[in-house]
C-alpha cells in the first residue's frame, strides 16, 4: 500500500480477503476441497424473461451511448412496482436506479454527512454499512441487536445525547446477517424516533422478498411518515438473481435523493441499459420467480439446520435471507478463533460474526449457497471434527 491514502490505509482489510487465503492454505495442506458457506453470492440464475431481455438490448447500438440521467421506462417500472408490491407511491424525484446498493451504502454518508457527524448503525451489520461514514470523515455508533430481542434494535436503549446528535441511521430488516424480521410496532417506533430527533433513515430492504413465512416483507416507506425523514434501498441482487448484473434503486424523500443524485450524476453516469431492461423484465414479467427464489432458500435453511443439527451444532430457525446466523460453542475468544479451528478441523468455511460487529462475536455467519450433498457432507465432517457434542 505504497501510495495509499490515509483514507484507504485505514480501510479494515476485507474479512473476504482473509478467508479466501485461509481456504486456499486448507486445500494445499489437505489435499481435499473446502466447503465455503461464507460469501452470500447466490448461485440461482435469474429468469429466462431478464436474461433476454439483457440479451436483446446487448444487441441494440443505442445500448452503448453513455445515459446521463435515469431512463422513464426505469421509472415507470419502479414506480409500479413499488405501488403494485408495497403500496407505496412515489413520483419521478423519489426514485432513483442504482449500481447495486452496496454503491448507495457506500456514497451515501459522503452525500449527506459532514466529517464529525454521527451514523447510527445496527450491530451486527453488513459490513459497509461501517466502511462508509468513515470513508465520509463521519462517525458512528452502534445499536446493538441481541437475540433476546429478537435481533431489533432497541431504540429506548440510545442515549438522548447521542439521538440528539445522529445525523443519520441506517437500519435494515429482513436482517442479513441475522436472519430477523421487523414487525409494524418496530417500524412505526422507528419513524417515530426518528423523526422526534431529525435523524434520516435509510432503511436497505435487501432481502424483502425473501421473507419464509410467506407473509410479503414490508417497504419501510409505507409506514406514516417515513417518507418524511428516509430513503429505502432496494436491490435486484437476491429476489431476482441479478447481483452480478449490478442493479438496485434508492427510493423515498426526495431531499435525500436530490443530493445523492448530485454527487453520482458527478461521479459516474447511469449503469449499461441493457442492465436496466434487465430489471424491468424483472419486475414485470418474472411471474412467481422471487417466491420460487424465497422457497428455495427456506427449504435449504431447513436442510441446513436439520443437517447439522445432527451434527450438534443447534442452531435457531430463521426467519428471513439467504442465510443463517449460528452460535459458536462455548470455549472460544470469539468467533473468528472459532471460524480458523472449524477451518481447520472440518475444511468448512464460514464467515465470523466478528466482522458484522462487536454482537456478533459468538456467532458465525453461513450463507445458503451450497447444494444439499455439500451441506450434508459438511454436517459429517462438523461431527467427525468433534468440535459439537452430538
Ligand atoms: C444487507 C445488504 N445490503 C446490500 C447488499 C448489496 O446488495 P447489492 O448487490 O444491491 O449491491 C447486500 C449484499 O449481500 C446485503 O446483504
């Protein structure tokens, strides 16, 4: 890191990064493949509907002049989607496409902070969700979620100083790396807070539909007021396959947007078009691929725990995601100790609770992407290591 600024040196290196080192180091000592539950990339392909509609426009010249500004079809389609889905309308200036949430996460707090601002954040969080205030000069502090609680935050807990002072708060439910949902009480506690201390929310809403009860997952904007004090993210990512195409939208009060907007519109253009028909044949013409997408990651949350269960690792049902979120055995430091042992002993690789936040250290992170032969494959390995008392 020769050149680095200090900005980027103080950047924590990705706990990816370091696991994918740790897994190869596995491979070349055992000989033997490892079975890797820590990267929540789904490998379910999108809909036939998105990848022609990708396809079609691939082909069209137009596709490739530079887009300035959001396109009307995007809008249209979004708008629609969130009055049809959600029930919530939205004009032209409440709704602006993404290159994926993880960009808006990222840009977000340089557009509405200032350095010294306060950001409340969930612990444990996706890890951006951290990154990025510090990237903006701002700082934070954490709202612990604690599985007495049912993994919501308690807003009762926050010091009036530090409510008085928060500029800003990002929550999100469905809850990666949790697993929770968020009911109405918690939302319109959440508006009401807020609101009391000015504080703007953006809430990511991720993983909406993949909720396993089958009761649809809510807009935080439908919710009285909320439109007032936040922004929602949305993303094609996980209900429609589309991570690696890179496509979500920001949508909600307009005086958020507005300078997001201005800094993007400064920084980049609009993503490729053909990315954007993409998401429209996604949302006008996938019929009941989101629900088979949810159905599928219920059915392997079920498998999962059964499966290792078994293997005596208990770990609680889960309500929501693509992932499950399990306790470490007692007689660890933390859960990145836990993490290299099991590693080592098993040749199963998870994702340590520790950089999701402080609350996750005793838990580790496991995202449903592997097929059910590796999962029960990894549960006969988890009970050979004898790191579980069956
Ligand atoms: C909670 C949460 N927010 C945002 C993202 C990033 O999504 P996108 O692909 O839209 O950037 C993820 C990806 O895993 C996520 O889990």
């Amino acid at each position: 890191m020769k050149y680095a600024s200090k900005r980027v040196r103080d950047i924590k290196a990705s706990s990816f990064s370091d696991l994918f080192a740790a897994k190869e180091a596995y491979s070349r000592k055992t000989g033997q493949s490892v079975i890797d539950f820590s990267i929540g990339s789904s490998n379910i392909p999108p809909c036939d509907a998105v990848k022609q509609a990708i396809a079609n426009a691939v082909l069209e010249d137009e596709s490739y002049q530079y887009t300035l500004s959001p396109q009307q079809e995007t809008l249209d389609a979004i708008r629609e989607w969130y009055a049809n889905r959600y029930g919530v309308e939205l004009r032209d200036e409440e709704i602006f496409p993404l290159k994926g949430s993880q960009e808006a996460l990222s840009h977000i707090p340089m557009a509405l902070c200032d350095p010294g601002d306060l950001v409340l954040l969930p612990d444990p969080c996706y890890p951006i969700y951290r990154t990025a205030p510090s990237l903006a000069g701002a700082d934070f502090y954490s709202m612990p979620m604690r599985r007495e609680n049912d993994y919501l935050i308690d807003f009762d807990e926050i010091p009036e100083e530090i409510a008085r002072k928060a500029k800003l708060m990002i929550v999100s439910y469905p809850n990666n790396p949790t697993g929770a949902v968020a009911n109405d009480a918690f939302y319109e506690k959440l508006v009401e807070f807020a609101t009391r201390y000015q504080i703007l929310v953006v809430h990511d809403n991720a993983y909406s539909e993949l909720v396993f009860s089958g009761e649809p997952g809510k807009s935080f904007l439908a919710y009285e007021g909320a439109k007032e004090i936040g922004v929602e993210l949305n993303s094609f990512s996980k209900a429609y396959s589309m991570g690696g195409a890179r496509m979500a939208v920001m949508v909600g009060n307009k005086d958020m947007i507005e300078p997001y907007a201005k800094l993007m519109n400064t920084i980049d253009f609009q993503s490729f078009a053909p990315i954007h028909k993409g998401a429209i044949a996604a949302l006008r013409e996938s019929g009941e691929f989101a629900h088979e997408v949810r159905d599928e990651y219920a059915r392997r949350a079920e498998h999962l725990i059964d499966e290792f269960g078994k293997a005596g690792w208990n770990i609680d049902p889960v309500k929501a995601t693509m992932f499950v979120w399990a306790p470490i055995p007692d007689g660890y430091e933390d859960s990145s100790q836990f993490l290299f042992e099991l590693l080592e002993k098993s040749g199963v690789l998870v994702n340590a609770g520790t950089s999701f936040g402080e609350e996750g250290k005793r838990y580790v992170r496991l995202a449903l992407v592997r097929s059910d032969e590796e999962v029960e494959e990894a549960a006969r390995r988890i009970a050979d290591s004898g790191l579980f008392k069956a």
